[in-house]
C-alpha cells in the first residue's frame, strides 16, 4: 500500500517521537518531509488519519504549528507491509523491508510465524477439475538450477524433482536400478558401458529425449564444471558414441566401479542439447530455461518464490500433487531451537529438525538414510607445530569428544571415529575432564616442542559454531586457533591451504563411496608426498574393485593410514530426521533425506 510508505516516510522524519504523544510542527515542514505540495501533504494525512496511523490537528496561519502524533507504532505497519509484499509473491522484497528497516530480532521471529500459516497443503476446487498444492518452505536461496553449477542442497532437491539421470540408486546405496535407461551391459573389462534408453521420455518443451542428450550432458559436464564435483569420473571418459537414438556407448580411461553410481547422482541428469546450445550460459540461470525430463516442470520464478507444476506427459507415473510452490527464506540463526517448532509443525513436512517434545500422536518421523560426519584434516604441507606428529596427536586428544558433544547437545549427535565404522567409545563421562587432563597436556604439548604459536583454522561460516567450540576446547590446553572463515566456493580453492587445520563435513548416504573418492583426492592437496601416493595407490584399487565389500575395506585402509598419523581427527556424526504430519502420505526419502514430492499424496 503506497500511503503506508509514505507513513515510514514521515516516521523516519522525526526518529524521536514517542508513539500517542503530540509535537508541533509547520504545514510546511511536513511537505517537506512527505516531498510534496501542500496540498498533497494534507490528502496524505488525511488518509493516514483516516486510518487510524496519526492524529493531526491542522492549525492555520503564517507562524502557527500544527499537532501530530503518531499513533500506530511502525513496527505493526512495516509487518503489515511485509505480509502483502509477501501474499502479492514478493518474498524477497518482504524481506529486505524488514532488513532494511533494522527491525529485530522479534520483528523479524513475528513474520516468520505468519510466514509459517501461509505453508501447507491446499485443494481448490474449480468446477469438476481439483487442484492440490504444497506450499514449501527452503531456508537459504536458490542461486542456480543447471545441474553442472548447483552447490546447496536446496538447489541440489529442486534439480531432482526437475530431471532424471539415466540410472538411479536405491535409498541405501544397494542397488543400481533402471531410469532413463531400461538396460545397460558392459564389457569384460568394464571399460565400455553401453546403455539403451526408454523410447517416448519427452523433455518439457515437448521434444523426445534421445541418445545425442545424454552424450551433450557429459560433454558438457566436462566443459563447464571440469573441477567439480566428480570431475575424476567424467574426466575419465575417453569416448562416447551413439549408434542410434537410443544407444549410447560410454569408453573410459580405465575401469571405474562407481561409474553407474555417479549417473544416478543429479550430477548427471540429463540435459537437452537444443535448449542448452541456444541458451548457452544462461540455462538454469536466474534469467534463462530450466527443462528436463522430470515429474515437475518450473512453470515460473522469481522475488523468492519457484513455482513447479507437474508433468503430465512424465514416462513414469503422473505425480499426485499438481503444483510445488518453494517460498525460499532467509536462513535463521536460531534455526532449530524448540521455541520454533510450533511455527514448524504448520510445513506438514520438515526437514533435518530436532522432535524432542513433539506428541508422538501428532507426529510421525523418519529417521533419514544418511549422516553427516564433522571432522578435520591438517594441512601436513604447511611448515609450523603441526608438522610435529607429537603434537597433532595431543591437539587431537585436547578436543574431547565427550565435552564437545555435550556443547552441541541433541538427540541426533554421537560419535565418530569412522566414515563406515560405528563409533566403540562407549558412554563419555565428562566430569573435571577439563581440570584432570588440561594440565598433562600442556606439559605434553611442551616437551613436544610447542611453544604457543597460534594455528589457523579454516572452514566455511556454516560451521562457525563448531568451529568456536573447538577453538574454546584446545584453549583449555594451552592450544591458540584463529578461525577464518571462508565461502563454499573460496574453500575449495587454493586459499584453504594458508591453514594448519580445516574443518569438513561429508554426507553419508547411498552417495558415500563418491563422496569420500572425492574428499580424499581433495586431500591428497595437502597431504604429505608419501602419505599421498598410498592414499592414490588405494584409490585406484578401489575403482578397480568389483566387490563392494572389498571396496569398504580400502576405504578403511586409507581412513585408518590418515587417523593413525592424527592428519585426520574424527568428530561426530549428525542423524538428520524427517518429520512429516499424519495426513502427509507416501512419504519417500531421495538423496540428502529430502521427500521426492512425486511420491506425496494428502488425505
């Protein structure tokens, strides 16, 4: 409402008036501040008069002053504000008012829980025809849907509702099973993949998938993304050749045992070559196309909100839900705490939340497939105390794992001591740790040859808190850690290797076998030159491997090779669970443990 403006417009003017207690002011001087003709200025108070906003005594005469005061406290208009700027599909711009305007805290957790009335499911009914729709909260923001450019997980959830990849993978990682692809065969070797694809899967725009999409979807992966995640595999391809529409033939370097799993990963969804050609950098972009052959199609985007309608023309079966509204939203730094899940229980479907004090009645969950792993490598490259193996191994000790899961608190927090075996510390006793051992391992870290020098630690700004929690735990022993932060992207690259110490996470789903080749060739980066060529020796044999049993063994060689030398110090591990509302059915976990909204139904 335009006049409401106009209002903060004329609040901001005097900062130093109390709501309900008049003060003089000149005709004049108000058109001044509302920066308009007189007798604008008089319609304008007038309506917000009218509106209950201000009382104004008008008073006339050269030298006489008029009565104003305010009567509504800004706040209350700006949250009004907000909420039309929000229903009118401006989510973005409702919350930059309220960002903009420096409310706090409160203000901002008020919004929210309207905000948080507006989700759920809705069926409207229009003469015979019935159109169900979820409206879906994703904290953080949509920056990409080109699945060779997507980095958060957000992104990484809509790409799978949108397109499909030729295979996939069962929730537990057992099995590869048919998608786009009805059958694949390889050779003796396992060096040529050959694969045939369902006739009739038709992109969004309407144009058959063919052989030529899948061959342009790898080719073009290399091209834009050749240092993503994965590079190893897709950089591995030496050839690709399409004997007809529906055959493609993949020759690789040399043989890759988790090659299928990385075409299920969204990774490798298959893109169209005509749209991508004509779009070139703009595809899945703010401004450009998104078209793939998933249950949904982006019917519209745009101020925060993405808008999916489903796929009828889908070759699997036809989704139950007809529209997927996803409203992003600022991420919250109380995300979490309990006093926010009363807002949250109105989504119906929750993602990664703590439910203790849910009514089990009311509640259903699902504890999700995967966990995530906090841990940290040390940069063994980097000359200074940590090139001392001595005091890497008291560093490790003087992060006790007892006391730091007891500063991050929850239900869904345990131990780790490995990326595939369950952790064997049993029942912590925390008590006096810090009185007990502090004093032993200064004397340690002393006769090590440690003489104060401050470490550096670097990590990403979503892991602040842990990283300030270990910095607070290796003070008690005498250890100084300055934390640097730095974004997704910056970590990646060559900066992180200023660091003594970096602080990871990695996901453990049905993906962990790519997820850990991936970190460890990450690794490798800083790892001392003999520790490298072992861990490279025994990445090659587990590519090599066919036997997934024996592909967990390597993969426990190399972790137990880097924690025997305290170069990589185990954390903890995080359950995410799911909680979704009784009426939600068909509930079905993809990667990341987010709900597939093809398998949702309501009753």
């Amino acid at each position: 409402m335009k006049i409401r403006r106009h209002f903060f417009m004329l609040r901001e003017a005097y900062p130093h008036a109390e709501d309900g207690v008049p003060f003089e002011v000149t005709t004049a001087e108000l058109a001044e501040k509302l920066d308009c003709t007189h007798r604008n200025m008089v319609l304008l108070l007038k309506r917000m008069a009218a509106e209950g906003w201000i009382s104004w005594s008008a008073r006339r005469g050269r030298g006489n002053r008029s009565l104003l005061a305010f009567e509504q406290p800004a706040e209350k208009l700006l949250l009004e504000e907000a909420e039309e700027l929000a229903l009118r599909g401006d989510l973005q711009s409702a919350f930059e008012l309220l960002q903009r305007k420096g409310l706090g805290g409160a203000s901002l957790t008020r919004f929210q829980q309207w905000l948080t009335g507006q989700f759920g499911f809705r069926s409207t009914v229009e003469g015979q025809r019935r159109t169900d729709t979820l409206r879906f909260p994703l904290p953080g923001s949509i920056d990409s849907l080109d699945p060779a450019r997507i980095h958060y997980s957000g992104e990484s959830h809509l790409v799978n509702q949108l397109f499909d990849g030729l295979v996939r993978i069962d929730p537990k990682g057992g099995s590869i099973l048919p998608h786009l692809a009805h059958a694949w065969e390889t050779n003796e070797e396992r060096t040529e993949w050959t694969f045939y694809l369902r006739k009739g899967v038709l992109f969004h725009h309407g144009r058959e998938m063919t052989s030529t999409d899948v061959r342009y979807t790898l080719t073009r992966l290399r091209r834009l993304a050749p240092n993503g995640l994965y590079n190893w595999v897709y950089n591995g391809i030496e050839e690709m050749d399409t004997p007809d529409d529906t055959t493609i033939r993949i020759r690789l370097q040399q043989r890759n045992e988790v090659f299928l799993s990385f075409l299920s990963t969204n990774r490798a969804s298959i893109v169209p070559e005509d749209i991508c050609e004509a779009e070139g950098e703009a595809f899945g972009q703010e401004q450009g196309t998104v078209i793939g052959t998933g249950p949904y199609r982006l019917a519209s985007r745009g101020h925060g909100i993405w808008i999916l309608e489903v796929f009828p023309a889908y070759f699997r079966e036809r989704a139950f839900l007809d529209r997927v509204e996803v409203w992003t939203m600022p991420h919250s730094s109380d995300a979490g705490k309990e006093e926010d899940l009363e807002e949250l229980r109105q989504f119906q479907v929750m993602h990664n939340v703590r439910i203790e004090g849910m009514t089990g009645g009311q509640w259903q969950q699902v504890r999700q497939s995967g966990t995530t792993c906090k841990f940290m490598t040390v940069n063994e490259l980097k000359d200074g105390p940590l090139a001392n193996p001595a005091i890497r191994s008291v560093l490790n000790r003087a992060i006790h794992r007892g006391e730091l899961l007891r500063l991050l608190s929850g239900d869904v927090i345990e131990p780790a001591a490995s990326f595939w075996l369950p952790d064997k510390s049993g029942k912590i006793n925390n008590a006096g740790w810090e009185h007990d051992n502090a004093g032993k391992l200064r004397k340690e870290l002393a006769e090590a040859g440690y003489q104060g020098e401050p470490l550096k630690l670097i990590t990403i700004p979503q892991y602040e808190n842990d990283a300030a929690i270990i910095r607070g735990l290796l003070d008690l022993s005498g250890i100084t850690l300055e934390v640097q932060l730095l974004a997704a992207e910056q970590f990646k690259g060559a900066e992180r290797m200023s660091a003594d110490l970096l602080l990871f996470a990695v996901m453990l789903d049905e993906h962990r076998e790519l997820r850990l080749i991936d970190l460890y060739k990450s690794m490798m980066q800083h790892m001392d030159r003999q520790t490298s060529v072992k861990v490279e020796d025994t990445l090659r044999r587990i590519l090599a491997e066919q036997d997934s049993a024996e592909r967990i063994k390597l993969f426990i060689q190399i972790e137990g090779i880097l924690a025997g030398r305290h170069s990589l110090l185990f954390l903890y591990r995080k359950h995410l669970k799911t909680a979704f509302h009784p009426s939600v059915q068909g509930i079905s976990l993809e990667s990341l443990g987010w709900v597939r909204f093809r398998d949702l139904w309501f009753r």
